[in-house]
C-alpha cells in the first residue's frame, strides 16, 4: 500500500480510558498499512478539560500525514477540536458523544435526552451490563486493572465552533446498552444530519470485536472522499 493510499490513525479513548481501550484494535489498523496513535489523555488532573484534552492529540500528532481521527465515546467531545485546529481528512465517531459548541459534558446527557433512558452505571454489576456486556470476564477484570480517573472534562464548555470541514462517519454498536441503538441513530441524525452506520457488538466494540472495526475504520479511509452512506 503506497503512502497516500495509508493513514494515520488517531485514536482517542472515552471516559476513564485510556489507549489500551484500544490495543487489540491497534495490530489489525498496522497489518492493514496504517500507522496509529493511541493517545492518553489527560484526565486525572482536574484543572484539564476538552481544551487541554485536544491540546494532547495534537502533540501526539503533529507533523504526522494523513490523519484520521477515530474517537470512542467521551472522546467525541474531543475529536471535533482536534479536527477544527489540524488537516485531519476524515472523522470516525464509534458509539461517540457529539457535541455541540459551547455545550458542556453534563449538559449532553439531559440535551439529548440520554438521561431518561435509564442506563445506570452505579454498581460494579451495572457497569459491567453497561459497558461490556460482551466481553469475556477476563477481558472485563483487565479492563478494570486499567480504568482511570476521570476528574475532569465534564463540566467546561465545548470550545468547538462549528462542526470541522471533514468528512465524518457516525458508526453505531448494535448491542450497546449505554449508547442504545435507536438512540445512537437518533442521535446523529439530530446532531450531524446523518444515517448512522451500523457494527455488530457492545459499547467497547475495539475489545469485542477489534478485526471488525479495523476493517471499518479502513474501509472509511478509502471511502472518505465518497459521501457517507449507511450499511
């Protein structure tokens, strides 16, 4: 694969995460001839925000070609930052949050209604039935040894001002019980104007099914100058 035909992949974690949310993922971009950035952000010190968070993205990238940027959850509050202030060529948002200017994190829940959808997170138990319903316990044990603080980043306004330039992909999680489907769908056809498409799997899909998004993520990169259709 020549080099324009390759990216840079730009991963950005959700809340509480970090980059090995994504190391199962990461192997299968590279075997299909893209590089990849996992970044960590900055989310246990709590006088860091969305700003500092995308300030961290963009260390991590910059003078890199051919970037696109893939974020995961709470890390599509992140990712638009990042594309409005870099020459990102593409946008993916995996069971992602969509923000809109000036909005903050705690706002988001109410504004689109996911409040009322009565996903709870307050017990081990729950968040395990709400975070990786389909992963194998061993994998859920690990994934808890590396779950973060997340002290900040909820609460400051989105400094996003309008929606980048870039072509963006909205990809949904068809057994996600924090993001529902019908909600996701709802979701970015509200806040992007698009059909949302559509991969098999829980919330973390890059745990449970990490070949499968790679090769979506792939196939967005080759696609991303042709309008986005759903599958």
């Amino acid at each position: 694969m020549d080099a324009s035909a390759s990216a840079t992949f730009v991963l950005v974690h959700g809340g509480g995460g970090s980059s090995w949310d994504w190391h199962l993922l990461v192997p299968h971009l590279a075997e299909l001839g893209h590089d990849v950035i996992a970044v960590d952000l900055p989310i246990e010190d709590e006088a860091n925000g969305i700003a500092e968070y995308a300030d961290a993205v963009l260390a991590e990238c910059a003078g890199r070609p051919n970037l696109a940027v893939a974020a995961h959850s709470f890390g599509g509050l992140v990712a638009p930052v990042v594309c409005s202030r870099t020459d990102a060529e593409l946008l993916v948002m995996v069971a992602a949050m969509i923000p809109k200017p000036g909005e903050t994190g705690n706002e988001w829940w109410s504004a689109t209604g996911h409040d009322k959808l009565d996903v709870r997170m307050g017990t081990e138990q729950e968040t395990i039935d709400t975070f990786f319903n389909d992963l194998p316990p061993e994998l859920v044990a690990e994934a808890f040894e590396h779950e973060r603080d997340q002290a900040g980043g909820f609460g400051d306004p989105s400094p996003l001002q309008a929606w980048p330039e870039v072509p963006t992909r909205y990809l949904l999680c068809r057994d996600d019980h924090c993001f529902p489907p019908a909600f996701a769908r709802a979701h970015a056809a509200e806040r992007l104007g698009v059909v949302a498409d559509e991969i098999d799997g829980g919330h973390m899909v890059a745990l449970s099914r990490p070949r499968e998004l790679a090769e979506r993520l792939h196939r967005y990169w080759i696609e991303r100058d042709v309008d986005a259709v759903s599958d």
